[in-house]
C-alpha cells in the first residue's frame, strides 16, 4: 500500500528573484509540496503563479508584522536573502525568531560559498545568519553555493556581437562557480527529503551545511575560450577597470553599499580566488553537477535544425 503524506507548506523568501524562481520552477514538481512565496511587489504574481507557486504573500522582509502574516501556518522555511542587502543579518535574525515563533519545523538556509571571509561583507553577513540558525533550535540546513554560471547571461549582448567577455578582476583569476539548476535540483532534495515528503523520507540533512560547485576551476581566459567554443566565434576576456565597473553600476541604480561591497568581492577574488569541492552537489545530485562547457553549450551552442 503507498503511504499517504499530508501536504507542507514552504514559504520561499526573494521568491521573485533570480534564485527565488530557479528553485520554485523544481520545487513546483515536489509531490505533497503548496509552495508560498514572499515577494514585495504584487506586480509578481503572474510570474510566480507560472513558475508553480500555489500563493504568494506581498511582504517586505523589514516588516515583522507582514513577515509574521507569511510564515503563519508554514511547515517550512526556504530562506533566500536579497542579494548584497544591508539589512541582511537583521533580515536573518527577525525572519529566523518569527519562525520559532509561528511553530516552523525546517528552515533551509541560502548562503553562500566561504561566507567567513569578513573583507566581503555580503558573505560575511551569511556567515552570522548560519550561527544564529544554528543557534535557533529550529531543523536546519545551510546551502553554500558558489558563483552562478547564469551571471554571464548578463554579458550575452557582449559576448554575442562583440565576442568579449569581461571581468573587473585579474583574467588568472579562478573562481569555482555552479549552474544555478543544479542548485534548485539540490534545494529540491534537501527540502523533499527534509520533510519526509521526498522518496527517501530521511532527516539526513538536518544540520548539515553544503558547499555546491560545480566542477573544474577556470580562470577567465579559460571561460572565454568555453563561450568562444559554444558561440562558434572568437572570444576574448578582458580586465574591465574597477573604476568604470563602478561608474557604470552607480549609473544602472546600485546603492553604494552594494558597489562598495561587490567591489571588495572583485578585491578578494583577485587576490585569493574563490574556491570550493563539487564533491558534495555531486553526492546530492547522485550525478556530477555540470561542467562550464555544458552550461554554455546549453544556454549559447547552436540547436540542431
Ligand atoms: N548570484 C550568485 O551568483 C549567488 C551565488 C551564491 C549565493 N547567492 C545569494 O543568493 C541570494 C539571492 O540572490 P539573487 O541574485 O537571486 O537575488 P535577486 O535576483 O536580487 O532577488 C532578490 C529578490 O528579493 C526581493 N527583495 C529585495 N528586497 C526585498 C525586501 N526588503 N523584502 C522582500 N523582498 C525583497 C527582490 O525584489 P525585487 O524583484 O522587487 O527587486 C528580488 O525579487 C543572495 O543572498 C546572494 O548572496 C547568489
């Protein structure tokens, strides 16, 4: 006879988000899953309803009376904090209490690869969110994910009909990074198997904190000749000045925390690079994450017919 498991409810936090929609377009096939997103612009809805969430509560993470309303009646929390946000362990700290709070069972956590490295503030910042989780009491788990692939597509102007790929740090620079699909294909499996409502019904994540790299360790020439390869043209990385990155991100709207705060990641990168193991997304995944190569050959290579 096949087990029957009552229906959990997740809230995802940043739902509207790069991250957000990655994770809720697996989540949404989670059998006994009502995904709940947090989302602060109504405007959204449509976007999150197609992605597959079932309701979306209208918060802002600042707010504790609306972030109350959003966990009410949740079994589980999937925590995905704005990018470079400056209330970010403020953000942590209120949404973890309100948790215990409203009698939330799982709280998973997105963090980020290495967040102890206090010249970078936005991981740095993920780094005391983890203590306070761990703190809590609550069942947690904590997944680092490096650098997403899908940060190129920014540059698919560029690489496309200039053939150049830029970074506003040393081109020997090597930087582990992911594919943002094997990240949501490993958020599907520890929240499945989370809340006993996945195949393997274990609470063999609880506790646990995941570092997820994808394979191989590039520098920046070797990513060009990858998208080069997969475009089926020449391209060439190049050092954009930290100057004229910055111009241009003060000019696309970002605040001065967020530039300061990238701009000491670009620093460290430099300096030290960023990197991590692919062997536990691997032992997540039960397959190898994707390599870069595949990641471009899927998103830029040429599709047969
Ligand atoms: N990008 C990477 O390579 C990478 C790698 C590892 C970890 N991470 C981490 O992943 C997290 C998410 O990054 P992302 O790039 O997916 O973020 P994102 O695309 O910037 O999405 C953040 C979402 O949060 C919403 N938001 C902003 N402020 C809010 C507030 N006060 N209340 C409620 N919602 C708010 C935004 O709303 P609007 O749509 O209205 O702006 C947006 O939908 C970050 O913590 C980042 O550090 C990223």
């Amino acid at each position: 006879m096949t087990a029957v498991h009552p229906t959990r409810l997740l809230l995802v936090t940043g739902a509207a988000g790069k991250t957000g929609l990655a994770v809720i377009r697996k989540l949404r096939d989670v059998p006994n899953l009502r995904i709940r997103a947090l989302a602060r612009n109504a405007d959204q809805c449509p976007l999150l309803e197609e992605a597959g969430v079932h309701e979306t509560v209208i918060a802002d993470l600042n707010d504790p009376t609306a972030l109350a309303t959003a966990l009410q009646g949740t079994d589980s929390v999937y925590h995905v904090c704005p990018n470079v946000h400056p209330q970010e362990v403020p953000i942590g700290r209120r949404i973890i209490a309100l948790a215990r709070q409203a009698g939330v069972r799982r709280f998973v956590l997105h963090s980020v690869l290495q967040p102890g490295i206090r010249e970078m503030p936005h991981h740095w910042a993920k780094m005391s969110v983890e203590a306070l989780l761990a703190e809590s009491g609550l069942e947690f788990t904590i997944l680092q994910p490096a650098p997403y692939m899908q940060n190129i597509l920014g540059q698919r102007v560029s690489l496309c009909e200039q053939g150049v790929y830029s970074v506003p740090y040393h081109l020997a620079t090597r930087v582990s990074m992911v594919d943002l699909e094997d990240v949501a294909e490993a958020v599907v499996r520890v929240s499945a198997d989370f809340d006993g409502i996945g195949p393997e019904h274990s609470a063999a994540h609880l506790g646990a904190t995941y570092e997820l790299c994808g394979p191989g360790l590039l520098d920046q020439t070797e990513i060009a000749t990858e998208l080069g390869r997969a475009l089926r043209r020449e391209v060439r990385a190049e050092v954009e000045g930290r100057e004229v990155w910055a111009k241009a991100a003060y000019r696309a709207g970002m605040s001065r925390y967020q530039v300061e705060t990238l701009l000491a990641m670009f620093r460290y990168y430099e300096r030290s690079g960023m990197t991590g193991s692919a062997q536990p997304l691997e032992n997540l995944l039960g397959r190898p994450p994707a390599t870069f190569a595949q990641f471009a050959e899927r998103t830029f290579g040429v599709q047969p017919g």
